[in-house]
C-alpha cells in the first residue's frame, strides 16, 4: 500500500482535491492488477448466466468495476481485492434483479428474504434457501447461490468471527434500502422521497457492504466503530457523486437521482462538498488504527469522483 501525500490546496466548493500523479509505471502495474480481476470478474459471472446475462453486463462493465478496486488500493494483488470484487459484482447482481428483473413487490420480499437466510447460514438447494417459498425472478436463484459462495469463503477467513455482526448488519441495510427504493419507484401516487430521505437510504448503494466483505478478507483491525462511520460516510459521497454523473442515465432507465428530487444541481453539489470534508475527518479518524483500510476508503471516494464525471458503470438496457 502506497503512503498517503499530503493534499494540495482547493477550491473550497471543489469537492475531491488534487492529487500527486501516479507514474505511469505505478499505473501499468495497477492496470494489470485490474486487468486480472476483470478476468476474475467474467469467469465468476459466466458461472451465473441467468444473473448476468443482460446487455447491461458488458465488458466495460467488469473492467471499470476491477480498476476502481486497483487504483483503491495500489500495490494490492488481484488475490488480495478478489473479495471486494466478488462482493460488488454480486450487489450489481442484486441491483439488477431488484431494479430491473423483479416485477412485483411480492418478488423484491423474496430476494430480501433469500438473502437473509443465506446470510444467517441456511443451507441453498438449487440456489434457493431450503424451506423457503414464495415467487422467483429470473436470476434469484443464482443470486442466492453466489451469496453463500461469498459467505462460505468468508467464514473461513480468521477476521470473520469478530466482523461476522459487521458483515450481516451492512447486507441487511442494503437490503433493506433496495426494497424501499423500490417501493418509491413504484408509488402509484407518483411520491417519492424527499431529498433528505433519499440520502438518508445510502445503504441502497451497496458500498459499505462491498467494503465490509473486504475489510474481512484483508485480516480485520481498526477501531470498528470509526472504520463503519468512516465507510458510511464515504458512502454518502459517492451515492450522490453517482447521482450527478448518472442523472441522464437515470432519467432513461427510470431510476431514482438525488438531483430529480427537491433540490437543484448547485444545492447538491454544495451538500456533496460538505459531505466529502466530513468524510476526510471521518477517515482521518479511522486512520488512527486502520491506515490502510483508511486509504482505500478514501481512495474509492477520490477514484469516483472522477470516474463518474465521464462515465458510470452500467451498459446499454
């Protein structure tokens, strides 16, 4: 892991600072590093077609989520992110199949539920938890399957044991905040949330449960508390850094966007400049105990900021 370097001066309104350039023999490296995973990335979702199989998933797909995972963590081996990348390929499944697949919210129960079960330990035939009942979209099968590949590898790594209620918390709330924003998608009365409520369901992001399961995978430490503060409000920054390079996607597909609420563009970029200087005192903090978990969270943070100022993730519908 690279020594952080101290941050050049900004405009106060310019949310994400300057940073000291990586040589381009740092970035062949990491590059290859991403280049490993995103071929990590297609085999593991070639073992799940029915998830995976929609023209969203395309190559840029896996090669930009496998870069955001090297440049976070520079000097780290595709062995070592293969836990944060099987995590955020399987929450892309799960945004997928409840955004998208699901046609009823009798459907989005289900696939919280499986996944519940699947996380609490119960046991999958044929990818659905044994005697569990109840309607099926396309693809919950396999995303329960994948879910308790990820939660059996877990469980053999030594930090589980201590972060296993981390683990289970942070799935559950994103769990949770994916059917709530389903449900105010699929308002009949046309309400949706206000801006502050939205925010407020950050967890629909997927981005502290991807860095949980990483935090396991990579041996544990740090002051729990602060790391998961730390976690969550980089997550806050990110959900709404998504929002603003993604709300004409958005608005194609549908989707909920911070900036299609009660607030304008320039409100919330002034909301997103306060969030990422609260984020940097929170990191700070965690830094105390946990600096290389500490500069991956802000990496993540300073990679998206400017990754989602050209493109996101998704493919073509």
């Amino acid at each position: 892991m690279s020594e952080s370097t101290p941050e050049e001066p900004t405009d106060p309104e310019d949310p994400v600072p300057s940073q000291q350039g990586t040589s381009a023999a740092q970035a062949g490296t990491i590059c290859a590093v991403a280049g490993q995973a995103q071929r990590q990335m297609r085999s593991w979702a070639a073992g799940y077609p029915g998830l995976y199989g929609a023209e969203a998933f395309d190559p840029a797909l896996f090669s930009t989520l496998a870069l955001a995972a090297a440049f976070s963590g520079p000097g780290l081996t595709a062995a070592d992110l293969r836990m944060a990348n099987r995590a955020c390929l399987w929450c892309f499944g799960l945004d997928w199949l409840i955004d998208f697949a699901a046609s009823s919210r009798a459907e989005v129960t289900a696939v919280v539920r499986r996944c519940a079960a699947v996380a609490d330990g119960r046991p999958v035939a044929d990818g659905r938890p044994v005697a569990d009942g109840g309607p099926v979209a396309k693809g919950d099968d396999e995303l329960a399957r994948f879910l308790a590949d990820i939660r059996d590898e877990l469980r053999a790594t030594p930090a589980f044991s201590a972060l296993e209620g981390v683990w289970r918390d942070e799935l559950q709330r994103m769990l949770d905040a994916m059917a709530r924003e389903w449900d105010w998608k699929s308002a009949k009365d046309g309400t949706g949330p206000t801006f502050e409520e939205y925010l407020g369901n950050a967890d629909n992001l997927g981005f502290s449960f991807v860095f949980a399961s990483h935090w396991i995978a990579s041996g544990g430490g740090g002051d729990v508390p602060a790391v998961r503060r730390a976690s969550h409000a980089v997550q806050r920054v990110v959900r709404l850094l998504n929002d603003l390079g993604t709300v004409d996607r958005d608005l194609e597909w549908g989707d909920l966007n911070g900036l299609l609420l009660d607030r304008d563009r320039a409100e919330v970029e002034r909301r997103l400049a306060l969030l990422t200087a609260e984020a940097r005192t929170l990191v700070a903090e965690a830094r105390r105990g946990a600096p290389h978990l500490a500069e991956y969270l802000e990496r993540q943070m300073d990679f998206c900021a400017g990754f989602y100022g050209v493109t996101d993730f998704w493919g073509s519908l």
